[in-house]
C-alpha cells in the first residue's frame, strides 16, 4: 500500500464530520475516530510500518500513551522487537499506583507513541510526567498531526514530533488519489 492508498483507508476508516469537542476543548466540524483503523489489523499493520520509519536511530523503550496510544505502540514493538510502556493519564489509585505499567529504570530513553495530536496537551503533559520519573523523552511520533499547535508546543519542552501524516498531507493525497469527499457520519 502506498502513501497515498494509506491516506485515503485512513479517511475513509476514521474521519467523521458532524460538530465535535476536542481534548482541547475546542469546537471541530470532523473528528479522527483513532480507534477505527486502530482496531483494523490489516491498517494497523501498516501505520505500525509507517511510524517505524519515524523513531530515532537510538532508544530503549516505545511509550504508548492511555487510550490509543497503546495499540499502535504495541504494533511498532511488534514490528521492532522494542520494548514498550503503557502510559496512563492519571496513576491508578490501587495496587501498584503506576503511572507507567511495562517496567522501566531511570535514564533510560523512551519515545512517545500517540494516535491523533491537535494541541498537543495531553502530549506535553505525559512527556512531563514520563521526565518526573526519570525517563528522557525528546521524541514523540503520531499517525495524524492536525497541525493545530501541538508540534510547537512540544518544541517549546524540547520534545520533537514526527507524523506519518500531517492534515494537509492528508488532504493533498486524498484529492489526488480521489477519497470520498464525505467520510462516514458518526455511529455508536
């Protein structure tokens, strides 16, 4: 599958249009539903392709954050043979009270595996909390970037990111190979 042929099983997988509440908080006419081409192994398989060619030459562990990023950073340590770290939003509050599950040791490198960035906040705070507990993280990779300030706001902590995608990637190579020009409506 080419770059392009990606792009389009992307949109025609994932892009919903109707009024959605980011993360963010913003107000956004589509939405990128991550969990319908995470939950498709066959398009998995390829994203995980994708992203591997995005990770930096050297580092120890893949970081998978809470909810979507974990599936996708399981296909690249699949694909790999890396190690990898499930990143939760918030510590659970019983038994170990792990903030990160997957076993790791201070001073080692990880890089953030995420699904969708728009503003980058959830990013930013998980770098920062990964960086608390000694982790170095300079890298974060993504399938999507909607270019809505997240890479910018990563760089502003020290942290890059690499997409597979960017929106306007995106929607170049979707006019080009001739995606449907309206993406499913959303359903439960």
């Amino acid at each position: 599958m080419n770059r392009a042929e990606l792009a389009r099983s992307i949109v025609e997988r994932a892009l919903l249009r109707g009024q959605f509440v980011l993360r963010s908080g913003t107000t956004s006419s589509t939405y990128w539903d991550k969990y319908r081409f995470e939950s498709d192994p066959g398009l998995l398989r390829v994203i995980a392709d994708e992203l591997v060619r995005l990770l930096p030459a050297s580092f120890d562990k893949l970081a998978g954050l809470e909810l979507g990023g974990i599936p996708l950073a399981t296909a690249v340590a699949l694909t790999t043979g890396r190690p990898q770290l499930f990143v939760r939003k918030q510590a659970k509050t019983y038994g170990t009270a792990n903030l990160v599950e997957g076993g790791f040791v201070p001073g080692e490198v990880a890089v953030v595996v995420e699904d969708v960035v728009t503003s980058g906040g959830q990013v930013v705070d998980s770098v920062e909390q990964l960086r608390a507990l000694g982790l170095v993280v300079q890298n974060a990779i993504c399938v999507i970037d909607r270019e809505q300030g997240g890479r910018q706001r990563l760089a502003q902590i020290g942290c890059s990111l690499a997409a597979a995608f960017t929106i306007s990637e995106i929607e170049r190579l979707t006019a080009e190979s001739g995606a449907p020009a309206d993406p499913p409506t959303p359903t439960a």
